[in-house]
C-alpha cells in the first residue's frame, strides 16, 4: 500500500523577532501595585532626609557665618524682578531723578531723590543741579532708609516715598551697598557709613532745610547707628522716625519666625544667636537710644508678624527714661485690626498728619 507523502508547503519559518513578539503578546501583562509597606518605606525615607537636613542647618551656619549674614541681609533677592532702578519713572516716580554717591573707594549707592508733589510740573526735564538746589531752604528733608531684602524699588518702599511727597517733603531713599544696583557687600559698619554719608551730602546741600533719617525694619538699625556717629563726630541728625523697629539683632534672631523652628533645638543660643556675633551683626538701638539726643518717633504696627510690637514699646520707654522729654520723643502705635503688619504703616490714612506734627516743630 503505498505510503502518502506529507506535504512540505508548510510556510515560511517565523523570525526569532517575531516568536519573541508573538511570545510578549501572549504573556499576561502585570502591573505592580506598591504595597502598604512599600509606602511606609517611602515615607520612613523622606522623613530621615527631612530630619537629616532639619539637623544639618545650625551646624552649616555655624560652620559657615556668612550664610547666616546673608539670610539676615537677604540682599541678593533683588526684588522687583526686571526693573530699571535707573528709571524710577518706570515706578510711577515721574518727579524723581536718580544718581549715584561714592561713601568709599570702591562703593557706589544708587539713590533717588523724589521731590514734593507741588514741585511736580516745575520739575519736569530738569537736571541733577536742579534737584540738588531745591534741598536749600525748602521743606524738610527725609532719607529713607529700609530694611532687608529687595531694593528701593520695593512696591511698599515706593508707597511711602509716595505718600511723604504727597505729604510735603523730599525724599531721599538709597539701596545700601550690595543691594539693587549698588556695588560692595553689606556689613553693618558699611550699611552705617552709606547713611553717615548720605546725611553728610544732603547737609551740605539742605541749607537752613530740616534733615531727618527715617528707617524701617533693619532701617531702624542703620538710622540709630547714623545719628550716633554723627554725634560722636560733632554734629548731629535733626530728627528720626523708627517704623517697626527692633531691639538689637540678637533679640530679633529669637522673635523671628525662622527661629520657631529652632527654638528648642539643643544648642540654640550657640548655632543661631551666637553665630550672628561672629558676623559682627548687633545694630544695637536699645543702646543707641541712651545716647541719641535726636528728636524721636517711633511707629510701629501691633499686629507685626516679624518685629513684636513689645520692641517699639521696649525702646520708647528706654529713649523717653534717656532724654528726659515727653516732647521729644513720641511713639504712635497702630490698632492690630488695620491688618498693617510689618509692611503697612504707609497705608494709613493719618500717616501725614502724625509726620507734620512731629516735624513742624522742629521748623518753627
């Protein structure tokens, strides 16, 4: 019987690409769900690096001094962003020319000068010269010095030159060295130098004009200091206004809201408040107040979230008790419920009102 051939039409012999296609298809695709120990794992991992770094910070500040002066200055956050502090008409400042000082070899400030708003038309196109012969004689002089961080171009900062030229008054406002566009590193001494020499340059121009430095924040700092050298060197600031101030920097540094975090960390006192000595940051207005003999004033906000209003409170009674005279220092405190906060002062309405009477009699 004979024997029937197989057929060998039996195709073509698939690739080893396509049985391992072929193969993946028709294998069962699982996914992986994490487990409720895969999570807990994850979480132990982000709470040891979360408590690795939490520990690490005092040491690197104690390590390193300079991160901490640069947190207490905060002057690289150049804010705002993109703005011409050249052109402080950008800002809405269209009476306001802008230049430069040279307190030290090496160290140039930007400042601009804002002059009363009832000298607004006629200050229209006129030159530096121009600006400079209108200090001689005329209504008071106002150097505002501000706190950390940012420039003079700060919106809050431009609100209140805004609101004593509104009231008045010239304005002067700088960026310490090493802010905005002004060149150098801050250190105390060098942000006491730049307001030394600022007050010495207005002096020279002012005339029979009052001078009076005004500090907000780590301002108040540099304005104490100011008035005291300028005491110590015979002559003397004719009034300054504290908006916010602070007691030293030591005590600010335990108020602070950065140190809340800290406060009960083991070794505070050595990491934080005794690093800060090593920067040589004090800025003592507790114990410039004892020898200060400027007419005062200090405002301060009762809802202040970074400076306890206790502070202001602290340095009218130390600066009263000092110079004897209920006059020539004054304190205006403002109610929590305004909402002013550390930033605010500018918003209210009597601010005005409480300058003039401070100064008028000093113009008299």
């Amino acid at each position: 019987m004979p024997m029937k051939k197989r057929s060998s039409n039996q195709g073509p012999k698939p690739s080893p690409i396509a049985k391992a296609r072929k193969s993946a298809g028709e294998k069962k695709v699982e996914t992986k769900v994490p487990t409720s120990g895969c999570w807990s794992r994850r979480i132990i991992k982000a709470l040891i690096a979360l408590c690795v770094c939490y520990v690490s910070v005092p040491f690197m500040l104690r390590l390193f001094p300079v991160i901490l002066s640069h947190l207490v200055y905060a002057h690289k956050f150049r804010i705002p962003f993109f703005v011409d502090l050249s052109r402080p008409e950008d800002l809405s400042l269209n009476h306001t020319v802008n230049f430069y000082l040279t307190p030290e070899e090496g160290i140039t400030l930007g400042v601009w000068h804002t002059v009363p708003d009832s000298q607004w038309r006629e200050a229209q196109g006129k030159d530096m010269v121009w600006y400079q012969e209108s200090l001689e004689d005329g209504p008071p002089i106002i150097i505002y010095l501000h706190g950390n961080g940012g420039t003079r171009g700060a919106s809050h900062r431009v609100a209140i030159v805004n609101v004593l030229a509104a009231a008045g008054f010239h304005v002067l406002s700088l960026d310490y060295r090493g802010f905005g566009e002004s060149t150098g590193a801050p250190t105390e001494a060098g942000l006491t130098t730049d307001a030394l020499y600022v007050h010495e340059w207005v002096k020279a121009r002012s005339g029979n004009s009052l001078v009076c430095l005004w500090g907000h924040s780590l301002g108040t700092g540099v304005a104490t200091n100011a008035a005291v050298q300028a005491q110590e060197q015979g002559g003397r600031v004719d009034a300054v206004v504290l908006e916010n101030p602070f007691t030293n920097v030591r005590e600010t540094g335990v108020n602070h809201p950065f140190a809340w975090f800290y406060w009960k960390f083991p070794g505070f006192d050595y990491f934080f408040l005794d690093t800060l000595a090593l920067t040589k940051l004090v800025f003592p207005t507790d114990e410039n107040l004892k020898k200060m003999d400027s007419h005062l004033l200090i405002l301060h906000a009762e809802d202040d979230h970074l400076v306890p209003f206790q502070m202001g409170q602290t340095l009218f009674e130390i600066a009263r008790q000092a110079q004897g005279s209920e006059q020539k220092v004054q304190m205006v405190p403002f109610s929590g419920s305004l909402g002013y906060l550390h930033n605010g002062i500018h918003k209210d309405p009597s601010l005005p009102q409480i300058v003039r009477e401070f100064l008028q009699p000093l113009i008299d």
